[in-house]
C-alpha cells in the first residue's frame, strides 16, 4: 500500500537493532484517517472472505481494528487482554507469549463468550516481525474453535521470519507494508511489492 | 445518553463490590456502531471547544478515542502508555496512578513530542469512579501546558467522588451515562439524568 510506504519513509524512524518507529502515526499517537484508508485496503484484499468478527491484541492494535471493522460491516472487534484484572472473571481462553519490545513474557487472554465455536474471524495487528504476539492470538483462536479467515497486518518486517512461517502453515495474510531491509545508519528503508 | 443506558441495562452486570462489567460491548468486546453514535453525541456536547487533538489511555480508551476522532475531523489521537518498552525513547512526560481494578500502582507514560503547549485537547475515557487515572492524564496535559478543553466518559460511577472532585477544580466533564446506584441482588440500576 503506497501510502502507508510512504508515510513510513517520511515519519516512520529507523534505529539501530532493526528497530522501526512509527509511533507519530500508528502506534501511539493514531492518524485515524490513515487507519480508514489501511481498513478500506483489507475490505478490498478480504473481499471474499466471511468476517463475522474482528480479533486484536491490546494496544495498539485495538484503534486500527475498530477502524477497520467500520469496513467490515461493523462487526465486533475483540481485544485480547495481556494483564489479568478482576474484572476478567469466567472462563478464559489464555495463551503466553514473549515480546522482544516489552522484554518480558505475558498472558494473552479472550473470555471464553466472546468467541464462539464456528465463528469466521480476521485478525489484525500493527506489526509483524517474529510472529510471537500473532502465535498468541492464533493459539487462543484453535482452543476457541473459531476459523481464521485471514490476517491484516499493518507492517511486516519481511527480514523476519514471523511472515514466512505462518504463510508456510497456511495462513491469508495481507500486510499492507513489507520492509525488506532497513538502514540506520543513512535512515533509508526498501519495500518488497505488495498486492 | 439514552441509548448506552439501555445497553448498560441489557449487557452489562452488575456485580458485588460497585462493579459494572460491561465488556460485551466496550472494552473487552467492542461495539463500533455505538462508539460512532457516542462520538456524535460528545461532538455535538462539546461543539463549541476547540479540540485539536484527542487524548486517551491504554487500552480501553483506544477504540473509543479513535471512532469519536472521525466526528472531531479526524483530529490525532494519543494513548497513554502504562508500560516501559524499548520503543519509548526520548523525552516522556511520566505519571503515576492506582488503579484498583488491577490492584497495583502503574506509570503513565506519554512522548513528549506528542503533545505541545498550546495545543487544545479532549480527553476520553471509558469509565470514570474515583478518577485516579483521569488524574495521571491531566497531570501530565498540565506538565506538557496544553489545554484540557473538556473530558469524555463513557460511564461514570456518580456515587464515587471523581466526577464531583474534577468538577469542582473546573473541568467539563460529560459523562454518556452516570450511574447513580447498582443493586447486585436485584440486577437493577439507576442513572442520573444526562443533558
């Protein structure tokens, strides 16, 4: 999606450790007009698909799902809590994964009533990198028993392995932006096609 | 607002220790068609402010944030981080609030770059009690010297002291739904009246 490219090319910073930046627009402060356009682009990618619901991963992928859903014919959008609280009581669906960001392993947790057996859901997220957080919520989705019909991602890092590997196992999914490579030193980035 | 009453009274439970669960439909399980009808609703309370940029925290407020951003012209968002990540450099302005649901002290946590004096913003947030978070918020708009135009809560608890203590320092709080009392036995609950 060119426009997403280009706007990681002119607010998005690059840093030593592979690191991306795009919190100016993505992940902490939000351009919801942005998200509208990435929302319509999935719509357009997943048009075949049955979507009845859409699964997310608390933070940010929580603005870019509820944007996108507005795409989907409003269908619900479910975020995967990562802390537990007491006002997650019932049954759960848990799972544990390792963020390299966050440095810390943590749960992934869904209340068992807010994914139904034989439910067709689209699972969005920021990034892509490993695939660790994904594994999380696709581990929750089989114990649910709910079919994923795809996976929308905002940016994958193509350089990493998450991508191939889910791709590999038979997952549909459609990043809007694939790094190939990334230099911090001169700041400049390199994008494989997309659809 | 008489639609979110409703549907406090339909999906929401009510349950021992003042605790309203309503994650079927705003912050586990998010319903999007109504967090459009409550961005219209703060748009046309607050239609008189100047809001050049929505303020929220993580991760409750995101999705609500980001919908009501469309009815204040697409206007950026920014969430509050609650966590450290190696993604959070440079300059951040830092609070600290309790939050009682996960009984523990934690930070918040906003880039200073996201936020510049001057700037007039609305603060969002889905639930507001006895207002501890609400005050890491606006402890760090005061830091940051931006103008809290107004705040926007989805439910307020009208018999805990928050809603009263910010009014009294002089902040325009509409609350969507204000709760006057729960009865857990009865399943019953009474609102206050709203404008």
């Amino acid at each position: 999606m060119k426009l997403l490219e280009d706007r990681i090319r002119r607010d998005g910073t690059i840093k030593a450790g592979n690191v991306l930046k795009v919190d100016a627009f993505l992940n902490h402060q939000c351009d919801v007009a942005l998200f509208n356009q990435m929302g319509a682009e999935w719509a357009r990618l997943f048009a075949e698909r049955q979507i009845d619901k859409i699964v997310t991963i608390e933070a940010s992928g929580i603005g870019i799902a509820c944007i996108t859903a507005q795409h989907f014919g409003n269908v619900p959008v479910v975020f995967a809590k990562k802390t537990q609280s007491i006002n997650l009581d019932g049954d759960q669906y848990v799972s544990s994964i390792y963020s390299f960001t966050k440095q810390r392993e943590y749960p992934v947790i869904v209340a068992k009533r807010f994914l139904s057996p034989g439910e067709h859901v689209l699972l969005i997220d920021d990034f892509l990198a490993n695939g660790n957080a994904l594994h999380g919520l696709i581990d929750i989705c089989q114990h649910a028993q709910v079919t994923i019909e795809g996976i929308g991602i905002a940016i994958e890092k193509g350089f990493q392995e998450g991508g191939q590997k889910l791709r590999a196992e038979g997952y549909d999914i459609k990043s809007l932006a694939i790094v190939k490579s990334m230099d911090p030193e001169q700041g400049s980035i390199e994008f494989e096609p997309c659809e």
